[in-house]
C-alpha cells in the first residue's frame, strides 16, 4: 500500500509542476515573458510541486513510523492481563508476531488461542481503518499543498528563493545524514572495542605475534589475540596488489592523456574502468581457480614452492582490480596539467617523452600520489578476494609465496556462524573493524589533503 501511495504522491507532484509551471506563463502574457516575473516559470512549478509532494511525505513517514507502536498497543489492549503478565520482551514480539499472521490470514502452524484470535480480528479491524486513513490524509495533504501554492504565485513572488532555499536544505540534510552514519558507525565500533579490551590488554592485542583465538562459552578470553600477523598479512597483500596496479594503471593513464588519440581514448577508458564495477567475490573465484594453480604450476616450473593461496596469488588479482583506480585517477589528474607548461616545453626544443618525464609528471605528481593512497585504502579494506586466494593462515612471516591472513578475513571468520556477541571471541572483530578503519581514515585523510594542496596549486 505504501508503493501504491508514494505512486500516486509522484503522479500529483508532476501534476502540480505543470499546475504551476502554467500558471506562471499565464501571468508572464504574451511570448511567455519571464522578465515580468519575478523568478522564470520552472520555479514556480518547482515551488508547488514541493508544497504538494513534501508535506505529504512527511506526514506519510510519521504515519509510518508511529503505526507499528499503535497497533501493538492495540493488540495487547485485547490480551488478558495474566498472560500480558507472564511475557517478557521477546515472548512479546513473538505472541505480536502471531497476532499480526492470524490477521493478514496466512495463520499459525498451531492451534491459536481465543484470545489470540480475537486480538487478530481486532488488528484486522483497525489495519483496515488505518490504511484508508493513511491513504485520505496524505492524498488530502497533497492536494492542499497544491491548493495553497498556487493560489501564493503572483509575478511578485520570490519563488526562485523559496525553491533554492529548499534545495539548500535538502542538501544539509543529505550531508547531515552521512556524517551522522559515519559517527554511529565509528562510535558503535568504538563502544565495542572497549568492551573487547575489559577482556584482552591493548598492548596485547596491538604488539602480540600470536594469533590464536579460542573459542569458549564462559566469556573468558582464551588463547592469543596478537594483531601483528594480521596487520603484516594486510600489508603484504597490499604491497603486491600496488606494485602491480600502480605501474601499470600509471602507464596506461600516461598513454591515454598524452598519446592516445581521442577516438581511442573514448572507449578504451570505459573498457578499463569496467574492472571496477566487476564484484569482488567473481575476482576470488577467478584467483582461487585459476591464477592460483597457474602461479604453483609456474613455480613448479622454475623450482620455487608457491602456494596456490597466498600474498602473491591475492594481491596480483587484487592489484588487478584496483588498476581502474589508479589510471582513471592519474588520467584525470594529468589532463589537467596545464596545457601551457607542455607547450613551453615542447618550445624550448624538449621531445614529447622528455616533457612528459620533466614537465607533466612533476606537476602532476602530488595529486597522482593522492590516487596512490586512495588505491592503498581500497586493496587494505578489500575482502572476498583475501577471503577465498590468501589462505587465511594467521602467521608472521615474510614469504609471500605461502597462505597468509588479514584483517578483513579475520573479521569475517570471527563474525561468521552461531556468535555470541558478548564474548572476546566476536567482540575482537570490533577491535580489529576499529583498527582497519583508522588505517584507512588516515591513508585517505592524507590523499585528500595531498589532493587539495595541488587543486591549490593550479586552480
């Protein structure tokens, strides 16, 4: 029923865009001349579109929020006190739960209680009533917004303000609502993580070698939780993964900026940058089943010990997803060199590849350095690669050729299966979530700041 309503919302919105856009070129005259009105004809249309469609929304959003909690209380008003008395929370739900099966009619696999019965027919009652309330409140709100901003429009009206101040509005609250999520989900981590080291000590936990986390149901913290062999495993992982996307997404955005001609530009760009819109679990499965066995075969071949999971067989394919990033990156940022300096360049007699070495690419350089970091932060925080071609073996070493393990697969082993979710066996997935976040917060906050300090330079 909601689809049903906001579709009926979006058809009286356009409908009052047009309402208002018309009116507007009636008060215009002849020619539909804009400079008798105060703001141009697509304002005014836009001022009673958002009259019409925003205070319905909101009313249909408050309606749907409030709803639940009033017929819950319905249903328990039509329960017997005693066995109201003998629920707890979660025997609450469940007999609401019940209730609300028995009225859409799809019913119990047992015999339902009298008492229930009747709370359902009750529910049924009032879910009726309530929608085609829901349905003449909000339709009629609509309306009235429609009413009341056409009848404002007057060649004198500020609608351009009204609109722009609305849009305004509208954007504070996108970036209100990002943010916010950003704080809720560091504090949420954050709050955990504490509860986490009430169990394992801090230095423990960041300079421990050890990783071998036992499994109990007393909530004790049982065997080690050293973070190093994780936090090396990301970082080998990462290494391969740049040196392979950094030299190759490098040249490829070289060749595409300076020698490329624009009809091959056009589409070899959007045919590289598909690789990032490839899902991570498809780049696991092409290394588990193929780049895996091919690197052991290869090593067989030259008398080295490579294992079909490991560092090396994870960050190659990983260096290969990240590629995209790197040369859209650069390519963008090379582009925007000035033209002039490759031109004073070539005047002074230097050949094409030598502006490039000496000119372009030290100019270029703080801002191909940012894509660098932001490409680190995407092959850190990368998991289903890892998870299924780095072997998930928690070990301090420094051979890329065997299985390692990371923070991200190490999360989702501890997160994965029956969890209690007040032991230190699940809550160090928090801790280790909390970790990775500051690493990648900061691998970012640099990027950006090296970003900035070139936009600076050259805008």
């Amino acid at each position: 029923m909601n689809l049903l309503i906001i579709g009926v919302l979006l058809a009286l919105v356009a409908i009052a865009y047009q309402i208002g856009l018309r009116k507007s070129r009636n008060l215009a005259g002849k020619g539909n001349n804009s400079a008798a009105l105060h703001s141009r004809p697509g304002y005014y249309g836009a001022l009673v579109a958002l009259w019409c469609g925003i205070p319905a929304f909101l009313i249909l959003l408050i309606w749907n929020v409030v709803e639940p909690t009033v017929l819950k209380q319905i249903v328990f008003n039509h329960i017997p006190a005693t066995v109201n008395a003998s629920l707890d929370e979660s025997g609450r739900s469940v007999l609401f739960s019940r209730v609300q099966a028995i009225a859409s009619g799809f019913g119990v696999t047992d015999q339902a209680a009298t008492y229930e019965l009747a709370a359902a027919k009750e529910l049924a009652k009032f879910q009726s009533i309530g929608t085609f309330a829901k349905v003449a409140v909000v339709i009629s709100a609509a309306l009235a917004g429609l009413v009341w901003a056409k009848r404002t429009i007057s060649q004198q009206f500020r609608a351009r303000n009204q609109v722009e101040r609305a849009i305004n509005v509208g954007l504070i609250l996108c970036s209100g609502v990002a943010i916010l999520t950003t704080i809720g989900i560091v504090l949420s981590m954050f709050s955990e993580a504490l509860r986490f080291f009430s169990f394992v000590s801090p230095f423990d936990f960041f300079f421990g070698t050890e990783w071998n986390p036992g499994f109990s149901t007393s909530g004790t913290a049982e065997g080690s939780y050293g973070l190093l062999p994780l936090l090396w495993g990301t970082l080998m992982v990462s290494g391969v993964a740049l040196l392979v996307a950094v030299p190759v997404g490098l040249m490829i955005a070289i060749y595409l900026a300076e020698y490329a001609s624009p009809r091959l530009r056009s589409w070899a760009k959007p045919t590289i940058e598909i690789l990032a819109g490839i899902p991570t679990i498809v780049y696991g499965v092409f290394a588990l089943m193929i780049i895996g066995p091919y690197f052991r075969l290869f090593g067989e071949a030259i008398g080295l010990n490579i294992n079909a999971t490991s560092a090396l067989t994870a960050g190659f394919v990983m260096g290969i997803m990240i590629i995209p990033f790197v040369s859209s990156l650069s390519d963008d940022i090379i582009t925007q060199v000035p033209r002039s300096l490759r031109d004073g360049s070539l005047g002074l007699g230097a050949t094409k590849s030598e502006t490039i070495r000496r000119v372009v690419m030290p100019a270029a350089l703080p801002g191909i350095v940012g894509a660098f970091l932001l490409a680190a932060s995407r092959a850190i925080g990368e998991t289903m690669i890892v998870v299924l071609a780095a072997g998930n073996s928690p070990i301090l070493h420094a051979n890329p050729l065997e299985a390692v393990s990371t923070v991200t697969v190490t999360i989702v082993n501890q997160l994965t299966g029956d969890t209690d979710f007040a032991s230190p066996q699940a809550l160090v997935a928090f801790a280790l979530g909390l970790t990775l976040f500051v690493i990648t917060l900061g691998l970012n906050i640099i990027a950006l700041y090296i970003v900035r300090k070139y936009r600076e330079q050259y805008e």
